[in-house]
C-alpha cells in the first residue's frame, strides 16, 4: 500500500459527528449543552457562560470555520469509522491499516510489544530488494535522494547517517492488534530548519515492514533515507536492549539489598580476627 494514496486524507463533515449541525435556524435557541458540543467538534474551547459560548461560536462563523470538524473529537472514533469505510471502497487489504488517530505515546510506550524480530535484513529488504519502479517525477532536487538511489543501497547508506547524526526527533510509537507503527520528525541533510513527518508500519511478530511514508519529495514509495533513519533507531534500540524487553516491573528487585560480603560461613570456634591496630 502506498501511504501516499488520497483516500488516506480522510476529513469529517458535520453530517458524520452528532452534535456537529445546528438543530434549529437560529442559533440562540440551541442550549448551552447543545453550543458546547457544536464547538467541542470543531476543537474549541466549549466552556464559559451563554455569552462567551455565543461570541465563541459566531467568530467561528465569521471566521469560515465552522465546516472544519476536528478529526480527534471523541478520541477520534467517527475518524477511525470513516478511514475503516475508506479502506474499504479502496480495496485495500485489511492486513495494512491506516496509522491510528489516537492512542500515541513517547517511545518506546509499548516495549513488551515491539517486533523482537526486527533487524537490519528487514530494513534492506523494504529498501533495496522490494523496490519495482520509481517515476522521476517523484524526485526533484530539493530531495535528499536521487532518482538513481532508489534502485541502490545508497538510501541505507544515506539513512544510516540521518540516524547517527541525531536527524531523527520527536519518536513516537503505538500498536493496534497486530501492527507496530512508528512516527518521527526527521530533519532535511542541508536545511536544518526542514522537518520531515516519516511512519513506519510493521508486524509485531515476524517484524516485516508492512507499510512506510515521509513527507519529502522522494518518498512517493516509502524508501527514501527519512524512512531508512527511522528504522534505524528502531533497530539500534532493539540491537541495544538485547532483544530483552520485558518491564522491569516484572524482574526481581535488584536494588536495595545491602552489600554482599565476600567470606565462606564458618564456625565461631574456626574464625580468626586480626587486630587492626598498628
């Protein structure tokens, strides 16, 4: 599946939020409770008193926002319907789903759940071997990547340096059923003030990178360096935790528990003291 497919830009309308359309013509008939909810879908403020509430919501009006429902209202449960009814009219196989709205944490959030399998071999394999075609089009000159690196290991080489580099930032990660994914900030090689949003989407037990996108230039395929980096830092926190990830809440306590003295027990008749006198 290609992340950069448009049924993946998925926007919400009034009509698929309850609560988000105005009941009556006017809007000073509506309650409080029914102008607090018509605000909480459109990610605004939704306390004060009647007047504050009533400016709140004829600003949004004026200000031609009032169409633009917040994808996350209600935890993003009408998003996650509609993207399901998306992916469905797509045909896209169920086996690649779309990255979550919800449920993100600072990485790693879910270590007892990351793929142990993942390696080095899985990171060639989505970068190198899997590649079929590429368009020119999808490269330009404002990409770290040329249209001849795609077909090569140099995207490796290139991501490789992106991670050790400290380019890759913000790591965040969750799991849903069967999936791991994985999202960063990665910065641009030549412009420090260039920030790519990169995702990565693997299988929780063999480790098999599943799906990818960054918002470069280059990566209309998920493979280009960005990606690369980020699987990277995946790999080096796996490589460094010994593929050993379980909490250590579940481990024997390993601290306050005194100094072990290095002498065999013996009898008291058998012991021996020297004086520490000089």
């Amino acid at each position: 599946m290609a992340a950069s497919e448009p049924f993946q830009y998925i926007e919400l309308n009034e009509n698929e939020v309850p609560g988000a359309k105005f009941v009556y013509e006017s809007i000073e008939k509506h309650s409080n409770t029914q102008l607090s909810r018509w605000l909480e879908c459109r990610g605004l403020c939704k306390t004060g008193n009647r007047s504050e509430i009533l400016k709140r919501v004829h600003s949004c009006i004026s200000a031609g926002k009032d169409k633009e429902i917040d994808v996350g209202v209600d935890c993003g449960k009408w998003y996650e319907l509609k993207k399901e009814s998306k992916l469905q009219l797509a045909g896209v196989p169920s086996r690649v789903p779309l990255l979550p709205y919800c449920g993100w944490g600072k990485f790693p959030s879910c270590q007892e759940k990351m793929p142990k399998l993942f390696n080095k071999g899985h990171i060639h394999h989505h970068i190198v071997e899997s590649v079929q075609f590429v368009n020119a089009k999808d490269v330009s000159d404002e990409s770290d990547d040329d249209i001849e690196d795609l077909h090569t290991a140099k995207p490796m080489q290139k991501g490789l340096k992106f991670f050790e580099s400290g380019h890759v930032k913000k790591m965040q990660d969750c799991v849903k059923s069967e999936h791991y994914f994985l999202k960063s900030k990665v910065m641009a090689s030549m412009r420090t003030n260039v920030e790519y949003d990169v995702t990565v989407t693997l299988s929780v037990h063999s480790g098999f990178v599943k799906d990818a996108s960054c918002t470069c230039i280059a990566s209309a395929m998920g493979r280009c360096s960005h990606v690369t980096g980020l699987l990277y830092a995946l790999e080096n926190f796996l490589s460094l935790s010994g593929k050993d990830l379980t909490s250590c809440t579940s481990l024997p306590c390993t601290w306050n528990r005194g100094r072990q003295k290095q002498k065999n027990p013996k009898r008291v008749q058998e012991l021996s003291y020297s004086s520490k006198k000089t």
